[in-house]
C-alpha cells in the first residue's frame, strides 16, 4: 500500500493535467480578482468560455513541455562525471569484459543508462559483441519511439487548439445570424457580439 502510495504521488507530481490546470486556475483568479486587468488580456483569454478552453488546453501543454524538461534535466544530472564505462584500452575492449563495465552503469531509467545497460547484456549474453552495433541501431528506434509517444498529450494539444477556435467562430457566426431578425435591424449589437466572439476565438487559438 505505501509504494502504490508513493507512486501515485509521483505519477500526480509529474501530471501535466495537475499542473496546467493550477497554472490556468492562477491565471484565471488574477484575471477575476482584478489583478490583470488589460482589457486586450480579457478579451482574448478570458472573453468567452471557448477562450477559457483554449488557455487551459495551452496551459497543460506548457506544463507537459516543463515536465518533460524537468525529467532531462534530472537524467543528465545523475550521470556520473566523466566517462561511465572509463577509458576504451587501445585495441578495444574484450567482450569477457561487458559484465564489468555493465556493473559500472548507473541505475535508473534513463535513455543512457538503459541502452548501455541493454547493449552490454546482450555481449554478456551471447559471449560476442558481432551484433552490438544492429543492436544500439534497434535500442535508439526504440528510444526515439519513446520520446515521440511522450509528446503524445502536446500533439493533441497542438491539433485540438484550432479545432476550438474553429468552434468559437461556428458559435460567434451562429450567434450573429441568430441576431438577425426584422425586429433587431436597428439594433446590431447582438450580430457585432457573435462576430466578435467568432473573430476573437479564432485569433485566440
């Protein structure tokens, strides 16, 4: 119970959602409680509720962005100083010696440690280090797949922003046309608010 505990906590540390959605929350208490009072800021971010949408969308990416950062930085901060594996002997190294060196690599998840870590299982395994380059070419796909499946949330980020302000003008023409009766020609408030929203969603996004 307590290690599910703590990886849940972990999981919720490293949560884009947790983290953008408190950093749109932030914004939007600054904007209600009357610090940020720029009428341009209100109209474009805090106007309708398809532009709250849309800051709160590009909030968790910028979180996702943050923790993926985050996490790179803590990777390279527990490498060792220097060479892991220490200096190659002239002639290059014997595949007897892979378990040593496979003993000198750091633990933990990161993309070095874990492809060092794979490539010199696979020379103590076999006895020979023949296929090791294929290998490191077969491990860097895998790893290059991985950091392309963890920007997952940001792609969706990127294509679901200009879906809503496409929204936000459907919704402002809409409201337009619905103003538009032979009671209201005097009037066109109601039109110039329905484009406006129309206009200022798409700007947004």
């Amino acid at each position: 119970p307590v290690s599910k505990l703590n990886a849940l906590s972990a999981a919720l540390l490293r949560s884009p959602l947790l983290w953008g959605g408190a950093l749109a929350f932030l914004f939007f208490t600054l904007i209600h409680g009357g610090v940020i009072g720029d009428p341009l800021v209100i109209r474009y971010l805090a106007g309708h509720w398809v532009e709250y949408v849309e800051v709160t969308l590009f909030c968790v990416g910028l979180a996702a962005l943050g923790v993926r950062g985050i996490e790179l930085v803590a990777q390279r901060m527990r490498l060792p100083e220097g060479e892991i594996l220490g200096a190659t002997p002239e002639g290059g190294e014997d595949p007897s010696a892979a378990g040593e060196l496979l003993a000198r690599v750091p633990g933990g998840d990161g993309y070095l440690p874990r492809r060092l870590r794979e490539g010199l299982d696979l020379v103590v395994r076999t006895g020979s280090a023949d296929e090791l380059e294929n290998h490191l070419k077969y491990l860097a796909d895998v790893d290059a797949a991985r950091a392309a499946n963890g920007y997952g949330l940001v792609r969706f980020i990127v294509w679901a922003i200009p879906i809503m302000g496409f929204l936000g003008t459907v919704i402002g023409i809409t409201v337009a046309i619905a103003s538009l009766s032979p009671t209201q020609l005097e009037n066109i408030s109601g039109v110039v608010a329905g484009l406006g929203t129309a206009f200022d969603t798409t700007a947004t996004a």
